[in-house]
C-alpha cells in the first residue's frame, strides 16, 4: 500500500467516526420533563397531541418574547434557532398524528386543538415575515427557515383539516359494520 493510499483510507475512516458525533451535537428542541410527559402519554393520542401542540406553542411564545426585547442581543441568531426548536417540535406532531391515524385512533377531539393551533401558528409565523421584511439585513439568516416554517404550517393545516373527515368517514363505516 502507498502513503497516498495509506493517508486516504485514514481520512475516510476519521471521516466516518467523525461524521455521526456532528451529527449528535444537534440538540433536542425538548427539555427531560417534556420528553418524560410525552413518553407517559405514548397510548393516550388525545393527552400526547395536546402536549406537542403545547410545547409548539411555547417555543413561539418564547420567540415572540425574544423578539419583542429591545435587550436582546444576536436577534437573528436566536430567531433562527427558536424557529429551527418550533419546526421541530411541530413536524413531531404532524408525525404523531399520522402515527395514530395509521393505527385507526379516534383523534377528532385533539384534531381540533391542532387545527386551532395551526391557525394561531400561521398568524404568528406571517407577523414574523413582516416583521422580517422591514429589517431584510437581519432576516437573511433565518428568512429560508421561516419561509420552510409557514409552508409547513400552511400545508400542514390542510391536512389536518382533510385527515378529521378522513377519520370520521372511517369511524362512521366501522359503526356500520
């Protein structure tokens, strides 16, 4: 084997080690407590989507709050991570609740809490853009989030919309059999 090969294969095997431990820096957008909460609602579908709308809500409360601080300092760096935390925390949901359709729950009630949610998201999220249209400089570093974030919402309000019909044609079949 040559050095130039030598030096390659241990490139490629430092590369390869290396690679999964970036990966793990991420962090999770939720803290031990809700993640505990969420674990003891894993059965109850109507007790789990309320927490994911509830975690959703507080991450964009508390960019709102950031937002709103005159004190606060690095604004589009925090705004891009509160909204990288609420993307997060909201396509969790949207995963749960394919989750519980696949499995034939009855979600209709908390189907309603996440449309509602979705609507006051999308309100906040187009404020937001606005918002971000005034100070362009600052909005550059979080403007693809953002835009990601209310196609996501938008998108997802939809579906949510179509999947309580969905559900109740299937309930009203199953009664019927």
């Amino acid at each position: 084997m040559t050095r130039r090969h030598c030096s390659r294969v241990a490139l490629g095997l430092v590369l390869l080690v290396a690679l999964p431990l970036c990966a793990q820096r991420r962090r999770d957008p939720l803290n031990a407590l809700e993640i505990s909460q969420l674990r003891d609602a894993m059965l109850d579908p109507d007790q789990r989507l309320k927490l994911y709308v509830t975690f959703a809500r507080d991450r964009m409360n508390k960019l709102e709050l950031m937002r709103a601080d005159p004190k606060t300092t690095g604004r589009a760096r925090q705004t891009h991570d509160l909204l990288e935390d609420f993307l997060a925390v909201y396509d969790e949901l949207n995963d749960n609740v394919d989750m519980y359709v696949g499995r034939k729950d009855d979600i209709r009630k908390p189907l309603k809490l996440v449309i509602e949610a979705d609507t006051e998201f999308q309100a906040k999220l187009r404020a937001l853009k606005d918002a971000a249209n005034a100070d362009a400089a600052e909005a550059k570093q979080y403007e693809f989030l953002l835009s990601n974030a209310i196609e996501t919402v938008d998108s997802s309000a939809d579906e949510h919309r179509s999947t309580v019909t969905e559900v109740e044609a299937y309930l009203k079949r199953k009664k019927k059999k």
